[in-house]
C-alpha cells in the first residue's frame, strides 16, 4: 500500500486470535466419549447403572450404542450429561490429590 506522501508501507493490523472452546464437549467423538464412560466405569453393566438404557444393559456393544445414540437425541444428552459428570469427578479427585 502507499501512503500520503507516496511511501509504501506496512499495514499492521491485530488479528485475533480464535478464543478455543470452553465446552469440555467440543472436539470430543461420541465414540471416544462412550470408550472413556465404559472405560471410567469398569463396563456395561455399571454404566447400565448410571444410565438405565436397553443398549447399555441388553448384550452391549460400543458399536450398537453408537447406532442408538446417534439416532437418540435424548440417550445421547445422557451420556454426554454424565460425561460432564465423570469430567468434574475426576478434577475434584486431582484437587484431592494435590492437597
């Protein structure tokens, strides 16, 4: 660009840096949330417990939960409910821990 005066110069402007996400859900694969609940709570037959849902209770697979979810608004904020539970079980446990 040229100035008044003819000169070329530089335009330096601020650009903004995208503020990332504070929502623990975003970026997250439905999948590798339902791995990690199952994996949290030592299988099916507990998170059956926590969540009284036919896929988690009757021969489960993370393959058929994944089908159900999808299709299931209502299954699916469950299990992303309980994901933000687990999520802040597990920082009160390190805060425990750091004391």
């Amino acid at each position: 660009m040229r100035g008044i005066n003819g000169d070329f110069f530089l335009n330096f402007t601020k650009k903004r840096m995208p503020q990332p996400s504070k929502d623990p859900l975003h970026g997250k694969r439905l999948d590798t949330i339902l791995e990690e609940l199952v994996e949290y709570y030592n299988g099916f037959e507990k998170l059956g417990e926590q969540i009284n849902i036919k896929c988690f209770t009757d021969n489960p697979s993370i393959s058929s939960s994944l089908k159900f979810l999808r299709k299931t608004d209502w299954a699916r904020a469950k299990v992303e409910s309980l994901y933000l539970y687990v999520l802040r079980q597990k920082k009160r446990d390190e805060a425990k821990g750091e004391n």
